[in-house]
C-alpha cells in the first residue's frame, strides 16, 4: 500500500492532544483561496522553487535535460513546467536545497517507521499521530490501512478532514480514528462554493452523521476576515454547532500568511488570494461571540 505524502512533522502540538507527529496526505477536493498548505492540493510530485536560497551558479539549469529550467540576467532560476518530467536531477544537484519536488511516494510502514521514532512523546504527553492535508480522505486506502496498523501499535489517531467525501467512506475511517478534527469554514453554499470551489451540504450532512455516531468531534474554523468574519455566518455556524452533541471543542485558527510564499514558489500566484490577517481584537470577539453561545472555544487546537 503505497500513497502520496508531502511532509511528516515531528513534535506537532497544534494538531490534537499531546504531543503529535501530523502526516500531510497530497491531494485535496477542495481549492481554498486563502489555503496554508498549496503545494497539498494537487495529488501529483510538483517542483517548488525558492529563490531566496538559490546561490545562482547554474548546476540545476545545467542538470536539466529537458530545459525546464533556464536563468534570468540576474541569474535567478525560472522554470518551465510544462517542460519538466519531475525527474528529480536539479534537485539532486542543488547544494543548498533551493530547488525540490514536493510530494514523495511512501508506504505505510515507511510512516511507521517514523512514527516510532517519537513513540515516547507520545506516550508521556497523551499524544499520537495525526492525519491531514490536503485531504486524507482523498487517498482513503493508505488513511484507512495507516489508521489500522496505528492501532495495532497502540497509537492514539485523528483524523483531520474537510469531511468532503463520500459518507460511507467518511464514516468508515472517521469511526476508526479516536477523535476527529473537522474543518468548518462558511455556512452559506454559495460562499463556500466561491471560496473553497465545492458546495458545503456534503461537508454539513457529514458533520452530523458523525455526531449521529457518537464520535468525539474538535471544529476547526479558519478565520478569515472578509471571508467568513461576518455576523451572520458567526450565528449560522453556532445555530448549527449547539445542536450537535459530540462536539466537545471549537478551535479558531486565525488566518496566516504563510501560504503566500509557497504559492510564489509553485508559480501558482494567479489560483489564491492574500488576506490580512485578523486583528486580536477580531480573534478575541469572535471567541467571546462563540462562548456567549455555550460553546468551548480555543484559540488554536
């Protein structure tokens, strides 16, 4: 069992209880405007550059034998992707890591052997492994049989997701994972449609199958202003949220920009936006909003 995987982080405490190793699934249904992790979008190997630590001496042009890549006068590095086979040979040559293919094929016992390495954190901090994106449910055979081969060793799994996916699959992995972290970011279709490019009535009808079933639940909600800061999606969505029983946590995930400059290396500028980040101001009245509802809200998770 083979998948695709962008990057495993060691030592993770934003994603679930306790110290966490979180596996980055490539592939997701979901083109978010605003998303931190683009290069986790497209399911297949893409080539990134980064300039800024590029030395200029021309080692990857030279590598290249299909002439993908080419330098500009002042010697920075361009690339023609509809040139490249994503070979690999200008990231073997490169010294200082300023050129790569993101995305690696990996099994599942390739994940475990990485996952054993931080076995004591997990132990001594309540912690485990955690599942995410891009989308884990769009590769659901490697999430499903990482998700079993975890519990075989004891390890504590969530699952984070959008919950765009077919229910019968959805459900199916959500109910072998120990606790769920789901995305919930618009409640009116037609934004969630012009901001994420899919329709939310799968993701909402998801959500509360899963609370049907009893599954420990962490709402996600990525603040954006402009996006969904608005009065009367902040009231749709604790409507919504206070009549489901299993959600034991609303964590607000203020917006970044981190996603900025990794758009810029994937030549991808014209496929996102850039937001300004919400003020503490904004972040604290929308928790306060959120708990003057009754719900129990983080900032962060």
């Amino acid at each position: 069992m083979k998948g695709m995987i962008f990057d495993l982080k060691h030592y993770a405490i934003h994603d679930g209880p306790g110290i966490r190793m979180t596996v980055f699934f490539k592939g997701c249904p979901l083109h978010c405007r605003w998303c931190h992790n683009p290069e986790g979008i497209s399911l297949h190997k893409e080539l990134m550059l980064m300039p800024n630590r590029c030395a200029r001496c021309g080692d990857c042009v030279r590598s290249c034998k299909f002439g993908a890549l080419a330098q500009k006068k002042d010697g920075e590095v361009v690339a023609d992707r509809s040139r490249c086979t994503l070979c690999g040979d200008c990231e073997r040559v490169c010294q200082r890591e300023a050129i790569a293919l993101v995305g690696r094929e990996m099994t599942v016992e390739d994940i475990i052997a990485e996952v054993e390495k931080d076995r004591i954190f997990f132990d001594q901090s309540g912690g485990g492994v955690t599942l995410t994106g891009g989308e884990p449910l769009f590769q659901p055979e490697l999430a499903e049989a990482l998700i079993d081969r975890l519990h075989q060793i004891g390890i504590h799994v969530a699952l984070d997701t959008s919950g765009y996916a077919p229910q019968e699959t959805f459900l199916r992995l959500a109910g072998k994972s120990d606790l769920v972290l789901y995305d919930l970011k618009l409640m009116d279709d037609s934004r969630h449609k012009k901001f994420t490019g899919v329709s939310n009535q799968l993701i909402l009808s998801n959500l509360k199958a899963l609370d049907r079933a009893g599954k420990p639940i962490w709402i996600r909600f990525p603040l954006i202003p402009g996006v969904n800061d608005s009065q009367e999606n902040l009231k749709a969505m604790a409507d919504f949220l206070l009549e489901l029983k299993s959600v034991k946590m609303l964590n607000v995930l203020p917006y970044h920009k981190g996603g900025v400059e990794k758009v810029r290396r994937l030549d991808q500028d014209d496929q996102f936006e850039i937001f300004e980040p919400p003020s503490q101001a904004m972040i604290d009245n929308v928790i306060n909003y959120f708990r003057g509802r009754g719900l129990i809200v983080k900032q962060g998770g």
